[in-house]
C-alpha cells in the first residue's frame, strides 16, 4: 500500500506530490510475492510485469493486468521433456520444494510415460526450515542425500527457487553430517529461478553445481551494461537507499557506523568494496535473464508511456491546451498500448506482447560452468523457441556443454538398465517401473536391429538372422544339383546302374538265340531292362532346376516307367508259374502261356498307372514352388506335387503291383531248380517292397531338397535291386558258365 502513497507518507489515495504517481511495477523472482500484491494493483488496474515463473492460479482463471516477460511454465517444462528425450535419459529423480503444481505434475506423471522415462525417487519437501524445526529439516537433507547418492539415476530435476535447499544438501558433507561425498550428478533446473545464494551461503564451494542445466527466459548483452556496472559498484552512488545498504553489509561481511552512536566497530565498510569481488552465485557481473527481462519490462512501459504522449498532442494542440504531463497519465491507460506494442530494444531484440500478455520469446538452455575461484559462467548451449516449426522449436549444441568432472566430459548416462544391444529384447522386471527390464537374446528366427526393442521380429521372406541376430542376410538359392556332392554321388549312381542296364541288354541280344535268354519270354526281358534303363535316367530329372517341365515330367514319368518295370516283373513271375504247370500232363494251362498273356499284363497296369497320372495332371499337376522354412540360410526350389492324394495313389497302385508280383515269386519259389528264375524274381520284390515300405516315412520326415534325394535313391536302390538279382546271375552264366547256357540243363530236373 506504500506504493500509493506519497512520498515519506503512508496513506493510500493522498496525492500532494505529482512526483510519484504509480504507472506499473515490477514484480520479483518468487511469484508468490506478485501475485499476494495483485489483488490491491487490480482495483487501480495497474500492470505488473513478472519475470520470474509464474505463480499459481489458486483457482482464479485470469489475471488480466499480468505482463509475462518470460514464457510460461508449459515451455519450460516442454524444454525439459526434450532435454531427457534427446540425452536419452529414461531413469531420472526429482526433488520438490513446496507444492509442485498441477502443471509440474502432468509433466512427471504423464508426459514423462508417454515417452518412457521413468522417476528414480521422488522426494518432496513441504513447509520452510525454522530455528524451531531446524533438526528435522538437517534430518530430511540427510535422508535426501543419501536418497540420491545411492540411486542409479545421474540426473536429477530440481523445483525449488534459489537453489536454497540444493545447496544446504550438497553442503552436507561439509558440515561432515554425512561420510560420503556427493556423486556426480547432472542437476536440472526445471523453473526459471536464480542460483543467487543467501549471505550465509556466500563462502560455500559452488563446484558442485557445475555442469548443472537450466532453462532462462531468452536474454541479450546489452551494449554498456558491464560499465554501467563497473562505474556504479561503490555505495557512494546510493547514499539514501536502505535496501542497498543492507545488501552491502550482508554480501562484503561489513557494517556502516551509525552517525549518531560514537562507537569502535570493526569491520567498517568503506562503501569502495568491489562488487566484482565477490562470488559469482552470490553477485554475477553480467546481464543476468531476470535483468534483462527487467530492462524491457522498463522499455516496455517508456514506450508505451511514449505513445501515449505522441497520440494525445494532437488533440491538445486543436484545443490550445497546456503542454501534456505524463503524471496526468493513468495505469489503467498503458494497458490499451501495451497490448499493442512493437519495438526493438537497444540489443536489436523485437519485444512485443500476444494476446495473453505474455512476450513473444523463447528460453535460452543455459550450462552452469563454475570455477575454484567460486566465479560462474552461465554459457548458452541452447534454446526453445515456440514460434518455430516443430522440428526446429528444441535446438541444442551438445559440444558446447561442460559435464559434471566426474563424467570426464563424457555424456552422463542415466538409465535404470543399460540397454539392451541389438540381438536382444526387453523382458520387464516383476515390480519395478518399466524402465527396469533384462536383456534376454532373440529366439532362433528373429531379430532385433536396434537397441532397447520390445520384441523380436521375423525376417522377410527370402532371409534369414545373422550370426547375432541384429540384422537379416538374404538366403541363397538352393536345389538338389548335380553340381554339390550329395547330388553328384547320386549322378554316378545313376549312370554306373544306366551303363550296367546296357551292358545286360547288349549281353542278352548278342546269346539271343541262347536257351538262357530264350526261356522266359525274351521280349519280355527286353521291355523290362529297358524299363530299369528308363527307372536309372528318369532319376536324372530330379538333379536339374525344377521348371514348370520337369516338375510335369519327375513324378509322371517315374510311376508310368516303374509300373513298366514292376508289371514286367509280375508278368515274368506268372509266365514261371503258368510254365511249369503246363508241363504235367492233360493241364490246360498250354493255352494261356504265350506271348500274349505278357504283353496283355504289362500293357494293361501300365495303362492303369498312365491312366491315374492322366487325372492327375488334369486336376491338380506339380508345380514349381519355393521352400524358406526348412533350410535357415537356404530358400530351396523344388516341386510342389500338386495333389499329395494323386501323388500317394500313384505309389499305392505301384505298391498293390509290387506285391502281387512278391506274392506269386514267393508261392513259386519251391519249384525245381531249373526255374530258379522264380527265387530271383522273389529275391528282388523283396528288396523292391523294402526300399519302398522304408521310402513313405522316410520321405516324410525329410524337408527340403533331402526329401527329393531320398526319393532319388528309392529309385536307384529298388531298380538296382531289380537288375543285380534278376540279371547279373543268367549274365553270370553266359559269360562265365557258357556250358551251363543249353537245352539239356534248362530242363534237367532236381533228383
């Protein structure tokens, strides 16, 4: 209320003296203060200028005469958000000074969530630290100390205005109340408040600040300031002032003597001490955020004083009255010109107001560098400015920064767990914030390519995980080839039995006329190796790249030319049967061995088999298909059988031919010795069902190419079982026993 009255007067409304006519204050860095003095300054409508964080609304929706000369607190802790975004620092403790206000509080339990950072501990301190309870406040300083001393985190915020208690907590091991020093940390200033100390605090080392980030309304050197200062640092220049005086006795540790008291005292202040003497976090020598806020705020009302002035001359001048005094002017007239103001301060910065009365600025990110001299250097590594575009409003300069000395200016790292490399996925930690989690390695199929992933993924298609399961390597083309060993063994195989195949066909048409080759029905033993010849080559099909041909030709071809074979086999095996009953007397079996009954049965199972593999191409034939699953670093081209019900009637019928052909040689395997074609033809069915009856399950328990391998080696082994037991023993005799190949021992009989 002083602030309305006149001068050396304390009463409201009096007016005697045009000198000191209110027009607009000032307010101070505690909100508080401002805003207790708001409900007098608003029945004058006077403006206030505040340049410190804004104080709390305590319900009230508007103050219509604030002017805002620092961004409000939603930017500061904007800047904040960003600031741990960017460092990626996700594990983060809090210290609290009085209530933190609903804004504070979105910003720790919303926002810091929805972009995975987590609080560490949260510790709060409510009320003011009296003589009465000072040992309960020494005792809440010392828990908080080893709180964060003992924490993971490296970063911690603080809310408390001029870093009073910070400086009491780190001050502890000092006052040798605790036994452990401090633990580099990087404190983060998350209001607009001053380091400024309190006069006790004057000689505390402020070396545990250094390396500390704060967030300060965007400030200029203004051209003069360090002079202005320089010449002005003598209390001769404020005789009258109290305040200063006060101040000069509390920073220099002096008294000025009383003028009416005649008394020694020591420690005399000489009103010559130099403000650049002392410490830099009690008396900073430069241009501070709050300083500079107050110059504009000062600039701000001169001008706006000035516009008033410039608009009512004209007026003046048509009415011929007196010359216009600014102390005729009203608080309540500075609101209309404020509101509308432009103008560009003597730092070239444009100082203008929205429509909420706050100006249009941003924040500088500041870095706290201190010294053991106890000087401070505040240098700007950064700054947020909301009227920029988005990607553009957080820009910082990451090398201009000075980290704690015990992160050896390294960037801290504050995080619950260290993440998890690429190979690895997050698995949560039972009770713990979600920033606490293991490290467990990817399953065998997946990857994870960057760091801290939630989960694994899959490769695409056509790839496959690396060694470290970090990234996907493209899978090589792959197929049962001639070209690789397994392939070329089978190769050999093939033309070794295809050679030997036409080595017997060559020996039997030149003892054509032999009484060996002529039993039997020679025709029939033509049709039958050249089947085995066609079994031995058809398998050759399956070494070659599957195309849309070949996977038309494999299977067709395979169960027509061994339903030949096998029909052959059975053929010979009743045409053996029907011989030696013809040979007792009045049978009438001479009518049915011939030549006919053998090709009526090779012709009709061959045309059965043609006939199913016919209904098999024309609903559903093979094609060719790709497999990525059952070769990890290999995508294996192969045939698909189109129907697996065609493809398995195809081997049943081949199966139910088989044995009947084992079924009949097995009956006639007793018959004289001289038809000892008959335990041949048992001999090599039995081989023949074997190598089938293992081929179902081993084909399907096989992927890939294997699965055309076993099927490969199905038809080399039974057809080779064919050719050695039928044929290798009549060649035996003809090349080896010739004296064996006549007439006389073909139908001599067993004693």
């Amino acid at each position: 209320m002083e602030l309305f009255s006149s001068q050396n007067q304390f009463i409201p409304n009096y007016k005697c003296d045009i000198l000191n006519n209110l027009i607009s204050v000032l307010g101070t860095l505690d909100p508080e203060y401002s805003f207790t003095i708001e409900d007098i300054l608003r029945i004058y409508k006077v403006p206030q200028f505040l340049y410190g964080p804004p104080p709390s609304m305590n319900g009230k929706t508007d103050i219509p005469f604030y002017y805002h000369m620092v961004p409000g607190e939603d930017l500061n802790y904007r800047g904040i958000l960003q600031l741990l975004v960017h460092f990626r620092w996700t594990w983060v403790g809090i210290l609290v000074k009085g209530e933190v206000g609903a804004k504070f509080e979105q910003l720790i339990f919303s926002w810091f969530s929805l972009h995975g950072i987590c609080i560490a501990f949260l510790e709060q301190k409510l009320g003011t630290i009296y003589i009465s309870n000072v040992d309960d406040g020494l005792k809440w300083f010392v828990e908080t100390f080893h709180l964060f001393t003992n924490s993971k985190a490296n970063v911690v915020i603080i809310n408390d205005k001029y870093v009073l208690h910070l400086r009491w907590l780190l001050y502890l091991p000092e006052m040798e109340m605790v036994s452990i020093k401090p633990k580099g940390t990087v404190w983060i200033v998350a209001s607009q408040i001053s380091i400024a100390s309190f006069f006790y605090q004057k000689s505390w080392d402020i070396q545990v600040l250094h390396g500390a980030l704060s967030f300060a309304g965007y400030s200029n050197e203004v051209e003069g300031f360090q002079h202005f200062l320089q010449t002005r640092s003598h209390f001769s220049f404020f005789p009258q002032d109290g305040f200063i005086k006060d101040v000069w006795e509390h920073a220099f540790g002096c008294v000025f003597p009383d003028p009416f008291v005649n008394q020694e005292t020591e420690g005399i202040c000489t009103g010559k001490e130099k403000l650049e003497s002392l410490p830099g976090a009690f008396f900073e020598m430069r241009l501070t955020s709050p300083s500079y806020s107050i110059y504009n705020a000062v600039y701000a009302v001169a001008h706006a004083l000035h516009a008033i002035q410039v608009g009512q001359q004209p007026h003046r001048r048509r009415l011929s009255i007196r010359k216009p005094n600014l102390q005729d002017v009203q608080p309540w007239q500075l609101h209309f010109f404020l509101k509308r103001i432009a103008f560009n301060n003597s730092a070239g910065d444009e100082i203008s107001f929205d429509e909420k009365g706050e100006l249009v600025t941003g924040l500088d990110i500041e870095n706290w560098v201190t010294f053991p001299n106890q000087s401070l250097h505040r240098m700007k590594v950064g700054k947020l400015d909301p009227w920029a575009a988005e990607d553009q409003m957080f820009t910082i300069h990451e090398e201009a920064i000075t980290w704690p000395s015990a992160f050896n200016q390294t960037r801290p790292i504050s995080v619950c767990t260290e993440s998890c490399s690429p190979g690895n996925f997050k698995r949560k930690q039972e009770a713990k914030p979600f920033c606490c989690y293991d490290c467990h390695p990817c399953p065998k199929e997946k990857i994870s390519s960057q760091k801290d992933m939630d989960d694994c993924s899959k490769c695409p298609d056509g790839q496959y995980p690396n060694k470290n399961h970090d990234s996907c390597l493209t899978k090589r083309i792959s197929f049962l080839s001639y070209e690789e060993p397994m392939g070329i063994c089978l190769l050999i195989l093939a033309l070794f039995f295809s050679a030997c195949t036409i080595l017997v066909l060559a020996t039997f048409l030149k003892h054509h006329q032999t009484p060996i080759v002529k039993a039997n029905n020679r025709n029939l033993t033509y049709v039958l190796l050249i089947s085995l010849l066609l079994c031995f080559l058809c398998s050759l099909q399956f070494l070659i790249a599957p195309g849309n041909i070949i996977c038309l030709l494999r299977q067709i071809s395979f169960g027509i030319i061994f339903s030949v074979a096998v029909s052959s086999v059975l053929a010979k095996t009743i045409t053996v049967v029907l011989a030696f009953m013809a040979t007792k007397p009045g049978s009438r079996m001479r009518n049915w061995v011939g030549r006919g009954l053998a090709i009526s049965i090779v012709l009709t199972c061959s045309l059965i088999q043609a006939g199913i593999c016919t209904v098999w191409l024309i609903t559903f034939p093979p094609f060719p298909d790709i497999d990525t699953h059952s070769e990890r670093e290999e995508i294996i081209l192969q045939c698909n059988e189109g129907s697996s019900t065609m493809f398995y009637c195809v081997l049943v019928y081949m199966g139910f031919l088989a044995t009947a052909s084992f079924t009949v040689a097995f009956f006639s395997r007793n018959l004289p010795s001289s038809f000892n074609e008959a335990k041949c033809l048992t001999f090599s069915m039995l081989i023949f069902c074997s190598v089938w009856i293992s081929f179902v399950p081993s084909y399907l328990s096989t992927k890939g190419k294997y699965m055309v391998a076993v099927e490969v080696f199905s038809i080399l082994a039974s057809s080779a079982g064919l050719l050695v037991c039928i044929y290798f023993p009549k060649c035996y005799i003809i090349i080896v026993l010739p004296h064996l190949n006549n007439r006389e021992q073909l139908i001599k009989r067993k004693s």
